[in-house]
C-alpha cells in the first residue's frame, strides 16, 4: 500500500470481481473526507465532562480509559485541546492524531458486506 500510496495517480479497487472504488490515493473511499481520530488520557483530577464545549459532543470513550475525538477539523480542534489543556497547567502526553490510511481504507472497501455491517 505504501508503493500505491506514493506512485500512482490513480486507484481502482476491485472486490469480488466488481469496482468498489476509483480515486487518487488521497481520495480513495471518501479518505480525503474520513474523519481524524484524536486520541489523549486525561490526568486522574480532569473529567471528560471538562472538556471545551466545542470538543464535548465530538468525544467518546477510547481504549484503556483514553477518549477519542472524531474531527473533520482536525487542527481547529488540537488547537482547541492543546489550548484548554495548557490553560490549566497540564501536558496530554500520549496525544495521538490518526488518520486513516490507505490499507485502512482499502480493507473497509473490500470487506464482505457481512462484517461491514457489523461495525
């Protein structure tokens, strides 16, 4: 996926003998659209409910205790984090922005339509 990702212009996904998807590596699958996953841990004294108003409704629980933020906007809302959390004297440490990749991608276009629907 690497190679793809960096050499070609254009992608066509097969699945099943049929075409799934067709797009440049950028937006293959509507990745060019995927929301960004921010990922932090709060300290012990912090609660989720803390959060900037603009960041509560778009953050959920996240493995081992972490919390998730799923941005379309994702350095409006880093920005917004980093910034509340500075402003009362703490650092987020395991701080986490990921988007998602092409394989990642290429394998929810190709997944049987069974385990899709069980996401």
């Amino acid at each position: 996926m690497d190679e793809a990702e960096y050499l070609a212009d254009r992608i066509t996904v097969l699945s099943a003998g049929h075409i799934v998807a067709e797009g440049t590596p950028r937006t293959l699958g509507g990745r060019d659209r995927m929301a960004t996953a921010i990922s932090f841990t709060l300290p012990d004294h912090v609660q989720a409910r803390d959060l900037p108003p603009g960041l509560g409704s778009l953050t959920g629980p996240g493995p081992g205790g972490s919390f998730v933020v799923h941005s379309e906007s994702p350095l409006v809302h880093l920005r917004m984090l980093g910034n509340w959390a500075l402003g009362r004297g703490f650092d987020l440490p395991d701080l986490d922005v990921h988007r998602p990749s092409l394989e990642e991608v290429y394998l929810s276009l190709t997944r049987p339509a069974s385990r899709k629907d069980q996401r």
